[in-house]
C-alpha cells in the first residue's frame, strides 16, 4: 500500500501511542507461562507483539480480549501442532526459544522471509551450553544459524536445563532475556553480565511476576524453579514510537504536541538526553509508576534556534539502536549533522538499516556516508520530495514519513503497511496533527 505524505508547516494537538513493544512481549510471554490470570491493559497493538500472543496460544495458552484489556490465563505449554510463527519479531524468536528450550517437548519456531535472514547464533550457543539441543537453518551461502529454528527441550534426554554464567558477546536486550527465560526452567542459578546496559524490562517483569533474582549493576542472577503468578499490569506507551513523533516536532516549524503515557524507563530515555543535547525543547510532565516501570506525558514543541548536530557512538548507540532511523532524518535538518559509530547491529535488524537509511536518504538528495558499523550525514541539508522504499521495514518507513513532512513537496511511502509492525495507527496518528 501505498501512502502519501505532504509537507506541514505545522503540527499541533495530542498523541496516543501503542503499548510499548518490549515490555508488551514480555508480559504476553510471562502471562503465558504463569499461573492464574495476566491482565494486561494497553498490550502493543503492533504486529509482532501479536505473534508473540499467536505462539502462546498454539502452546496452550488461552487468551481473551474484553474492552480494552487482554486477559491470558497461563499454561503449562504443551507440544504445538505446527511450525510456530514468529512472522516479523527478532524479539519473539529470540525470548520465546529461551522458554521452549525449557520444554520437555520439540518445537519449531520461524517466521518471515525478513526474520529467516536474521542471525540465531547469539541464542542457540548460550541454550545449547544450558542443556538444550537446538537445529537452525541454512541461508544461501550461509551457515545454520538461521530461522527456522527446532528446538529439543530439555527432558528429552532426561536431563533439564542447567544455570549457565553467560557474557553476550553484543549488547542486546532480547539475547538476556532468553537466557533468562531458559534459566526459569533450569537447575541452579543462571547468571547473565551484560558488557553494555541494555533495557531491563525482562528484569523487571520476572520481579514482578514473582521470579526469584537479584539484581547488581549489569548482572543478574536468576534462581531456577520458581513459580510465576498471574500480574494485572499496564503497558506504558512505546517511547521508540514517541521518537517519530519527537523528530516530526523538532523538524516542522511551527509544532507543539503533547505525547500521552509514555514509557520512561531509565534504560530507554538516552532518546530524550540526546534529544536535549542537541537543543531540543523536551518536558516531561506527571510521571507516575506501574508495574515497576515509568510512564509519564511529554510535551514537545519546535525548537526556536536550529538544533546543533551530534555524535551516537559506545554505549549510547546501544541505547539508542531503535531510535537512529528517526534520529538520522534530524541530523540532516541539523546545523551540525549526525555521526553514528558502532552500530554494526544496525545491519541485522529487521533490514540492513544502515544500507536502508542510505538508499533512501539519497532518494531524498540528501549526502550520507556509511560505513561498516555507522554513517555520517553532513547537516543542513534540505529533503526533497521522494518515493520511500521501506523494504517492508517498520521503522524506515515511519522515520522518512517524518522526513516527508519536511521535504519540498509530497512523499510516497511504499509497502506504508509495514508500520503496523509496532504502529498500525501511525498515519492516521500522524494525519490528525498536521496541520
Ligand atoms: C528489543 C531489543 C533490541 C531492540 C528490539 C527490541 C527487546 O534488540 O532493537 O527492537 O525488546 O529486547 P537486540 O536485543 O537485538 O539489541
């Protein structure tokens, strides 16, 4: 599908957003595995936080929708009569494997043609070390560390899962929390150190559902066995949605939005410190806390000076991994532009987006070099009307939508229908502020 994007010369009004997608799948696979009931107010709406609930199902759990809560009753997962379908989601996958892998049972889990591109070895070594027997796929030219994954659980040679002391050799959320996830279902402790702080939503939530684990600065140390039990909880708003909607403020020049219960947990506001250290003038107004997360409104409005452009690089680009499709259509309105270092995760996201973000800044004449882990956009450069490619990727086709409304004359976004990955009322959202 194809959608248009005209340039605004204003934006103005309220923003609801989705249910973060992070702490939705973790909810969705915890309230899957606890006992009793998981209410869920604001689960994500997007696409990938519904394979997540797909998958659950097909292992035994039940879950209801009534007005706008999601209720889960959890199961003791039992052995799905088919592939499992993980269609979009790296995190599904990713988190998901670490439960089945805890299974006395065989899975099979794959998705998407996007998703059977995307690297598997980062969860089969550290679930194979706990015990687990795990088969990937070959890829042209490859090895076999590819979706589809099958998955033989522990049991199946008499022996449960047993607590690993687990380094991920990258920073990344969704390689912890599987290892945590298997560690529920393992003998003794399972210990993960992350050599970078990535989002602790999975921390947070096994705490909440009743898991037994302490916590030290960027190592966690979780005890197997323990039983999980049904939460009532609330899904903050998806602070990596807010960014689109951020940027969109900070580009257009006459703009002032307030963005409703938004999620600001520490581990993900770096966006709105790097937003402020270029200039940007971000409030956030009534924070209050649920479920051990922040949520609270932002109001953002166009900033009177230019902003100054900056440098994501180290640590800060792990925390801002999401964001630097949106943050990179600022940096070429920038006075400054934008360098971005270390991101060679960028390239096995959803797409390369490093290649991603290149071929369409050029659609939109704007100058960008990349490199293997980064690029840099020179700043004061002007959009000029294109037709964006997203490659069916959610976030380059929301990030050049943003972009759209401050080019020189109408945008097509192509395959539009891609942000319903974790946004399906983005446009219509984007619509009903432009002024
Ligand atoms: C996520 C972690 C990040 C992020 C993804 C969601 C999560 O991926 O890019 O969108 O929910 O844990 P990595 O763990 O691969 O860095």
């Amino acid at each position: 599908m194809n959608q248009f994007v005209s340039p605004a010369k204003s934006l103005n009004g309220v923003v609801v957003l989705p249910g973060d997608k992070s702490i939705s799948h973790r909810y969705g696979l915890l309230g899957g595995i606890a006992s009793g009931v998981t209410t869920i107010h604001n689960y994500s709406t997007g696409a990938d936080c519904q394979s997540t609930l797909g998958c659950m199902q097909a292992l035994g759990a039940v879950v209801e929708r009534k007005e706008d809560k999601l209720l889960i009753h959890g199961a003791s997962l039992h052995e799905p009569a088919a592939q499992l379908d993980a269609g979009n989601s790296g995190s599904t996958i990713r988190m998901l494997s670490g439960i089945l892998a805890g299974q006395k049972f065989t899975s099979r889990i794959g998705g998407d043609e996007s998703l059977s591109g995307r690297p598997m070895d980062r969860v089969i070594k550290p679930l194979t070390q706990m015990g687990a027997r795990i088969e990937g796929s070959a890829i042209a030219g490859r090895n076999e560390n590819f979706p589809p994954l099958t998955i033989h659980g522990h049991g199946l040679n008499g022996q449960p899962l047993h607590g690993i002391d687990y380094t991920p050799p990258m920073a990344s959320a969704q390689v912890k929390s599987c290892v945590l996830l298997a560690g529920l279902f393992a003998e003794g402790d399972t210990i993960v150190r992350e050599p970078i702080q990535t989002r602790d939503h999975t921390e947070i939530a096994l705490k909440d559902f009743g898991a037994d684990m302490e916590l030290a600065p960027r190592t966690i140390t979780l005890h197997g066995g323990a039983k999980l039990e049904g939460r009532e909880l609330m899904v903050p708003g998806d602070l990596s949605s807010a960014a689109f909607f951020l940027v969109a403020a900070l580009l257009v020049p006459e703009a002032d939005l307030i963005i409703r219960n938004v999620g600001l947990n520490p581990t993900r506001t770096a966006l709105l410190d790097f937003l402020a250290s270029l200039g940007a003038s971000i409030k956030i107004i009534d924070v209050k806390q649920s479920g051990g997360e922040l949520i609270g409104d932002l109001r953002v409005r166009s900033s009177a000076n230019g902003l100054t452009g900056g440098v994501i690089a180290g640590a800060q680009t792990a925390a801002l991994i999401d964001e630097i499709p949106a943050l990179s259509v600022l940096g070429a309105a920038s006075e400054g532009g934008l360098t971005v270092r270390d991101a060679g995760e960028l390239r096995v996201k959803e797409t390369d987006r490093i290649a991603t973000i290149e071929s369409n800044m050029r659609r939109m004449g704007i100058q960008i070099e990349s490199t293997p882990d980064g690029f840099h956009i020179p700043g004061r450069q002007k959009f000029r009307a294109a037709e964006i490619h997203p490659a069916g990727d959610h976030r380059i086709a929301m990030a050049f939508s943003v972009a759209a409304l401050a080019a020189d004359g109408p945008c097509t976004i192509t395959e539009a229908e891609c942000a319903g990955v974790s946004f399906p009322e983005f446009f219509a959202t984007l619509q009903a502020i432009v002024g």
